[in-house]
C-alpha cells in the first residue's frame, strides 16, 4: 500500500468503514458509537468507537486500537 493509500485510509472515519462493512451502531452515548461485535455473535454491545479519537475498544476481548488494529 503506498503512503497515500495509508492516509487515505487514516483519515476515514471508523464509522464509514463499518457501515461500507455492513455494521451500524446499535446506539450512540455522547461521542462514542456502540456496535455488536462484527468478527463474533452477541446481543449485548460490547464494541464501542469513539468517534471525536477515531479509536476503538473491544470490552469482550479487553483490546482496542485504531483503523490499522
């Protein structure tokens, strides 16, 4: 991927990304965004996005990063 091609995707919100994926947010608390788990079966939210830092959090599997993790 060329350096343009990583800033392209960087700047994408992590929102855009999920919903071109076919995931929307459950329900939305302030600035963070709440999903079901895209890569496993729940009823209950547990992936949040904080969408004013681009960065994501997994509270099922304790992990988070950015767009790249």
């Amino acid at each position: 991927m060329e350096r343009t091609e990583i800033d392209a995707v960087r700047r994408m919100p992590l929102a855009d990304f999920l919903a071109r994926l076919g995931h929307e947010p459950v329900r939305r608390s302030g600035n963070e965004l709440w999903y079901l788990a895209p890569y496993r079966g729940e009823r209950t939210s547990s992936f949040r996005v904080n969408v004013a830092k681009q960065l994501w959090y997994d509270f099922g599997l304790g992990k988070g990063g950015d767009i790249f993790t």
